[in-house]
C-alpha cells in the first residue's frame, strides 16, 4: 500500500506522526548507548600509545559527527521552508539547532579532555578546533537571531539565510587536517581507506554514532511538536487537541 508522505507536511499530521514515532526512537537510543557504552569502556582494547585515555574518542568522534551532519541537515530543512515557503520546513530546523549546538559543545569539551594528556594543553587555536568553535557560534547565532525576531516567518527567513552562509564551515572543518598542517590527528575512518583502528573500536564507535542518531531524531520530533503546538495555537485542531486533553 502506497504512502502518502505529503500527508505529513501539514504540521496537524507531521504532529500526530511524530508522537507515535518518539517512543520508537527514544528506546532504540538507550537500547544503542548502553550497547555502545559497553563495547566501548569495557569490550573495546586498551591502545598502545594512547592507553585508556583514548576511549573518550568514543563520545568525541561521534559528538563531532553529528555536530557537522546536524547542521547540513538544519540548513537543508531551513533552505527547504525559504524557498518553499512551508511551515513544518522551518520548525524542523528551529527543532534542530539546540540538539546540533549541544553536540557542538560536547565535542569540543570531550576534545579539550582528551587533548590534555595528548597535547598537554586544553586548548590550542588549531584550524579543526578553531572551525569547530565557528560552528557552535554559528548554532548559537542561529537560535539567538530567530530568538529575537518577534513574527516566526521573518525570523524562519533570517534564521535560514544564516544557517546557509554558514554551510561553508562544515568542509573547512572536516578538510581542515588535510588543507593545513594542524595539530588535530587526522581521520581514523573513511569511506575510502580501511580503519585505522581495531574492529572492536570501529564497532563501539559505530553504534555510538548510531544511538546520537535515535536521540538526535527523538529530540527533534519532540522538540517539533512542541513548537507546533506554539505556533499553530490559534488553530481549531490545536484548541481541539487542548479540550480532548482536559
């Protein structure tokens, strides 16, 4: 039976969509983290040159990850409601701008943690680092210029040509270790080169990224609906959803 997907561009449908699938993905997730935690701190290899200090790559590289897909993906959404003109677009990429600045800020605190015993200092102005920075500002400047705007469709629009001028950060921070000579190490996982590490890293890593992605879609199905629920409240569905709860 076929599926009509433009059913759930309405937000009335997207909202009651998002309510059955958040269960779904928010046990997926602690099904994945405690998995992944497990392989990672207990299951995983000691590195020889590393020692046990290294396992914190098992939050940090995933944290790094999502903090860069989470933006593309918040930019496509917002690029989709400027130029479409769609409502549920743009509350998607107002949902995910928080989920992508927390994971922007567990990055680069998990790599000042881990860089201390490597580098021997928390921070350095590294072009990976310092782009990473940009990243969280640009999050930050994201939700802080919607926060701003009063009328929700200006503030959709401002929010959306930021977040797409700030798409050119991304391949200068996933680039930044091949373009410069940075201190950061380079990557340990390509699509285009075997893993520079052992299969049980690779595994626990893997489904650590996995598990940032349940959370991440849990949150922002969640997060949509709340926001749904604040814009459309003046709608007869929204009022009718109010009397069926009370």
């Amino acid at each position: 039976m076929a599926i009509n997907w433009f059913k759930y561009s309405s937000p009335a449908s997207f909202y009651s969509l998002a309510g059955k699938l958040t269960p779904i993905f928010s046990v997926t997730a602690f099904i994945l983290f405690a998995v992944g935690l497990y392989i990672s701190f207990f299951v995983a290899p000691t590195d020889f040159q590393q020692s046990e200090a290294y396992r914190i790559i098992f939050i940090h590289v995933p944290a790094a990850w999502m903090s860069m897909f989470l933006y593309l993906v918040m930019a496509g959404w917002a690029a989709i409601g400027l130029a479409f003109n769609t409502r549920l677009s743009s509350m998607i990429a107002t949902a995910i701008a928080p989920t992508g600045a927390m994971f922007t800020f567990l990055a680069l605190w998990t790599g000042a943690l881990w860089g201390k015993p490597m580098w021997g200092t928390w921070w350095v102005w590294d072009a990976r680092l310092t782009s990473e920075l940009i990243l969280f500002f640009l999050y930050i400047g994201f939700m802080a210029l919607q926060a701003a705007i009063d009328d929700p469709r200006r503030a959709d629009k401002a929010g959306a040509i930021l977040a797409l001028v700030g798409v050119i950060n991304i391949p200068i921070i996933y680039f930044s270790v091949k373009w410069w000579n940075t201190l950061h190490q380079g990557a340990s996982v390509s699509l285009t080169e075997s893993p520079k590490m052992a299969a049980t890293m690779l595994t626990g890593m893997l489904i650590m990224s996995l598990a940032c992605w349940m959370y991440s879609i849990a949150l922002v199905l969640i997060r949509t609906r709340t926001i749904i629920l604040v814009r459309e409240r003046h709608t007869v569905w929204v009022s009718e959803l109010h009397k069926g709860a009370t």
